[in-house]
C-alpha cells in the first residue's frame, strides 16, 4: 500500500469547490464493478509518490484549490493516510476522504484530530452481504460503527450507492436505509460495465434510468436529499 496517483485539479463534487486529488493503492473490498481495478489488483503497476512529494506538490496549487480528497482503492488501510491529512491541513486546505467505511478506528482518530472536513462513504449493498465482496466476517459491524460515528461528525457528509443489479436493489436499500436516516445526502450511481474489475460485471446489463429513479424514491424515505448521477 502507498500513495500511487496525483491529479492536480478536479471539481469536488461538494460543496462545489476545487480539489487536488492523492489515490492510495490496495483495498479490502474486490467490488465487481470498481472503476480502479488496477490500484486494487495490481498497485504495482504505478510508481510509489513519496509523502513529501505529494505534499509539495498540493502546496504549488493551494492558490488555487480550496482542498485535496483522498481516495483509493482504500486510504484507511495506510498508515500514511494521518499523516497525510495532518500535512494538508498545517497547509489551510479542506480534507475530503473516500472510504468504504471499514475502518471505524481509523476515521474516529481523523475525526478526533480535526482532520477531516468531509467525508464520502461508499456504502455497497446490505452489510450483511458484505462478504460477497471478500470483506471479513466483522465487516458489517464494523460498517455500522463508522455509520453511527458520522451522525454527529461535525463534517460534510455524503452516501453513496453504485447501483449495480446484482448488488443493490429494494432489500438492499430497506437494508441499509435505518442505518442512515436522517443523513444529508444519499448518492445513487449509475453501474458503468465499461473497465469494472470482474468481467462478469462488465458484462451486466445496467438498470434502465426509470428503474434507477424507483431506487431513489426508496431511499428518499431515509435522506435529506437523494440523488442520482450517471444517467
């Protein structure tokens, strides 16, 4: 595991500002449609970027961009990722973390230090199914505690669901709609078969755009606000 890709500028998808974006390689999911195959299965591929490399280059841009998101693969499996996000704040920038939530440890510290400013959870189908994806036998508790600590983080704070047939449908979202009622935002994604990482994934057949909205008047039973992107 290591720091693997920089991008310099990218819109963040909230709150509307301009971020720099550092990827981690290696993940404890193997999701069928993960859109970055390779820092999942073959992080080896990309050249390490050291941290201070990383952190002078987001201090280049910080005329510019209001702050950097992490994200992977999986940022909580490094032990790199705290120091990281320490370094981006000691730079007056806004940390944003992608993360499957499986690290409820590691997020309690980033959010006990202050670190983090928002934060984006993927949350794949009903915890219970979690080990279709490869996850361990506590991954479903594990998910749940990092739900219940984000429901007084004083961050910005989004869900989000790749809709893929075989994963997510109505008892996937009855399922995981208690564990975040109330919250702020419940992102729906449109599955993209084209570079998933199980070829039988990129084979599927994605929901019909009417069949998406349907999913979303579900989960709209539990968010603040719901939306759908992809389509």
């Amino acid at each position: 595991m290591a720091i693997k890709g920089f991008q310099g500028t990218s819109l963040l998808d909230y709150p509307g500002r301009i971020a720099s974006l550092v990827f981690f390689a290696g993940c404890n999911l193997r999701c069928p449609y993960c859109h970055n195959p390779g820092l999942v299965e073959t992080p080896e591929q990309y050249p390490d970027i050291a941290l201070d490399e990383v952190v002078a280059l987001v201090a280049q841009r910080r005329g510019f961009i209001d702050g950097v998101v992490i994200s992977g693969g999986e940022p909580t499996l490094d032990p790199l990722l705290v120091e990281l996000a320490t370094e981006l704040k000691g730079l007056g920038l806004q940390v944003k973390l992608d993360t499957n939530g499986l690290a409820p440890a590691v997020l309690e510290r980033l959010l006990d230090q202050g670190l983090l400013d928002a934060v984006a959870v993927d949350l794949k189908t009903a915890p219970e199914r979690y080990p279709e994806l490869g996850a361990g036998p506590t991954a479903a508790l594990a998910l749940k505690q990092t739900l219940a600590l984000l429901q007084q983080a004083p961050v910005a704070l989004e869900y989000r669901t790749t809709c893929m047939p075989a994963l997510v449908g109505a008892a996937d979202i009855a399922a995981l709609g208690p564990l975040v009622q109330g919250c702020p935002l419940w992102v729906l994604q449109q599955f993209v078969a084209e570079h998933a990482l199980s070829p039988a994934a990129r084979s599927s057949v994605p929901y019909l755009p009417e069949q998406m909205q349907e999913l979303a008047v579900q989960a709209a039973a539990y968010a603040c606000q719901v939306q759908v992107r992809g389509l």
